[in-house]
C-alpha cells in the first residue's frame, strides 16, 4: 500500500508540471561559487553582435540566472529572428527551448519541428551514434512543449534508439535519457502500458552505458561531456547499476574550471546548467523576472606578471590516404609561433609558409570547424571530416581553443566513420 501511494503522489506531481528530476543535483560549496560565475561571465561576454547566436548559451543563462541582462535580451533577439529554414533539427530544436527558457512564444516553431521528426529517419541500422543527438534534442523539445501529442514520434524514436547497434556515444547517450525521461514523465493518463515498458527499456539500457564512463576521479567520458551526462544521471528514473557519486563528480569538474579547462562559450553552457542544480528539464519553469543587472562574486585570483611570450615549434602534419579520393598526401612542417598561441593559429601560419597547407572552416556552435585542407572537404555523404590529434590522440577541443606545447606533433588526418 505504501508503495502504491508513492506512485500515486510521483504520478500527480508529475502531472501538475512540477520539476521532473528524481534526485538533486549536488551543489557547489558556497566557496567555490565565484569559480563557476567566472565562468559564466566569460560565456555571457562571447554574446555579441557579430557572433554566432547560440541557443545553448542562452538555455544555460536562463537556468542558471543571467548575469548580464543585456546579453540576455541580444541573444533571444537574434534567436527570435533566426532563419528557421537554415537551421538543422538539432539547432531548431535548441532554438526552441532557448525562447522557452525566456518566457518567449516558438510560435510556428514547433509545428516545423514536428513536421521535421515525422519524416526524420535514421541512415541505417548502423547509423553513427552522434547522428541520433540532433533528433533527441527534438522529442526533449516537443515534450516540453506537448508532450501528447509527441507521444507516437517519441516512442517510434525510441524504437530506432533500441535497434541501432553503432558504438555508444555519450553526449547522444544523455540526451536521449533527457528526451526519454521527459516522456516518460509525462505519459498522458489512459496511454498504453507498452509506451512506459518501451521509454523505461531504452533508459536502462542508455544510463548503464553512461554510468560505465564514469572514471575513477569521477568524470564522466572527458570533461566536456561530463555536464549533460550529469544532467541525465541526476533525473533518469532508470538507475544504472553502478552507483554515481556526484559530489566527486562536481569536485572534479571544479578542479578542471580552476585550471582554466572550461573557455568555449559551448563548454560553459553544457556544464553551467549541472553547476546551479539544474537540467534541461527546468526550461518550461524558469521565472522570468524584471531586468535587473546582477553583480557576481568573482575569484580573487593575483594580476599576473605580464612577461614577453616566447616562440614554440609545433610539427604540424596533414595526411589523407583514403582511397576513393583523387588528392592523396602526407606533409609536414615546423610551425613556429607564440607560446600560448591556439591551433588555428599555427594552420594559419602553415598556410601562409606553404600553400599546401590552405584550409577553410565553417562555423559552429563550438566554434570554427576545419571542413577543408588542400581541397579536400569533409563530405556527410561519405563520412568524412578532417582529425587533429596530439602524435596519435585526437584533441577533444576544437582548433581555437586547443593550445599546442612545444615540438607537440599535430596531425591533421581525413578520416572514415
């Protein structure tokens, strides 16, 4: 009896919209909270003008609290204004949740997006993990915004979830337990047993591969998908067999933020939401409140010295073997720059010393991508893209962020998946 009144108070609070985590996030140590408001200044301040409107900048502000609303006000401008042809599934998506998350009506939004998931199929039964991100993202969407109405395209989503037998990925992996844990959630009274028995199978399945990611200092993968998959293991009402402790997760994270890891504008938004206690389940909730600039504590770190940066040699190499296309090569030069200089400044200066080494990139919500070296283009047709790696591991940031050490040996490789 006493176990069918705890269903029945989970299953009304559930309905009446409250928040949908099943256990708390651990929070961070009142000391250590400059840390993390450093971290979000320096998220807010890459909103500008000029840059790229990034929704998932503006769902990590609002969750967490703006700090600078006039950046918060620019940002659901531009999204407001967004090109909605021009947008992925994902991005759309994300776009939705961000005016959300601002009190902002989608409008026809969400009807495109729906229209979008109707006809979405995956490639195949060996479809790449990562390519099943951009559609989670949309059943976390549309459940947020209607969640019966989403129900057939969410469990027909789960289906293809549970029949792909491609290597796991962890970013997919956490927010298909956010989709799935929305729906779940909120399945309409009266609905078939066979939707929660389907969402509850997939979310086993997804949080034990997450919890087996879970390293003995307690990250989760590495550190830039440790923010969503905390986000999944603290509201996934499936939990693994594998216990995760949080709080160590937390104290690594905040180690990773002191030793100045965390400066992408999308590394931030992904682990900011996790730092304040909160999901992505918490979009529908947030409180709009009147504008008013919030002043936060920040560390107290001393001025550093300024002295004059040395120069370093980074062996730069670009290689492409795969067979099937005309340009085959392996080059490699000695880049000298800065010390403290990030990678795309070193194929920056490779260019300008041999023309070989010409490259192009297209800009992403992490940032610029390289999609082409000597004219040869990544093609999603033919799974390919070009990978850096440091000697023979692929760097896990993207070429503006990365700063290469001296004599480090980069390799640029066109590679299959």
């Amino acid at each position: 009896m006493a176990w069918f009144t705890l269903y029945l108070l989970l299953l009304l609070w559930a309905m009446a919209g409250a928040s949908t985590q099943t256990q708390s996030l651990c929070s961070v140590p009142p000391a250590q909270q400059p840390l993390v408001n450093s971290i979000q200044v320096l998220m807010e301040n890459s909103v500008t003008s000029s840059a790229f409107p990034n929704p998932s900048v503006l769902i990590a502000m609002n969750l967490a609290g703006a700090l600078n609303t006039e950046a918060q006000k620019l940002l659901t401008y531009q999204l407001m204004a967004s090109d909605t042809d021009a947008l992925t599934i994902g991005q759309l998506a994300l776009t939705i949740m961000a005016l959300t998350s601002s009190c902002r009506d989608p409008g026809n939004k969400v009807t495109i997006l729906q229209g979008r998931m109707k006809n979405w199929a995956p490639s195949g039964p060996n479809a790449e993990a990562s390519s099943f991100y951009g559609p989670s993202l949309a059943i976390l969407a549309l459940c947020l915004e209607n969640p019966e109405s989403t129900l057939p395209l969410a469990a027909r989503f789960a289906k293809t979830v549970q029949a792909n037998s491609s290597p796991f990925n962890i970013d997919t992996g956490a927010m298909v337990t956010l989709a799935l844990t929305c729906m779940y959630n909120k399945i309409p009274v009266g609905s078939e047993e066979g939707y929660r028995t389907l969402f509850s199978g997939v979310l086993k399945n997804t949080v034990e591969n997450i919890s087996m990611r879970i390293k003995e200092n307690g990250l989760i993968g590495d550190i830039y998908s440790t923010g969503l998959a905390m986000q999944a293991l603290s509201v996934t009402p499936q939990q693994p067999n594998k216990e995760w402790n949080c709080k160590k997760t937390m104290y690594a994270i905040l180690n990773e933020i002191r030793q100045g890891k965390f400066h992408n504008p999308m590394s931030i938004a992904q682990i900011l939401p996790s730092l304040e206690g909160k999901t992505y389940l918490d979009v529908p909730h947030v409180s709009c409140s009147p504008d008013h600039e919030v002043q936060p504590t920040l560390p107290n770190y001393p001025s550093p010295v300024p002295t004059a940066a040395s120069n370093i040699t980074v062996i730069y190499t670009i290689n492409n073997q795969l067979r099937g296309v005309d340009l085959l090569f392996n080059v490699t030069i000695d880049v000298s720059v800065k010390s403290g200089s990030v990678l795309l400044v070193v194929l920056e200066e490779a260019q300008r010393k041999n023309p070989t080494f010409k490259f192009e990139t297209t800009m992403t919500s992490w940032g610029p991508v390289v999609s082409s070296i000597n004219d040869i283009t990544e093609n999603v047709n033919h799974k390919t893209y070009w990978q850096f790696l440091s000697d023979k591991t692929p760097l896990n940031e993207g070429v503006a962020d990365y700063v290469p050490f001296n004599r480090e040996h980069i390799t640029a490789n066109f590679t299959q998946y």
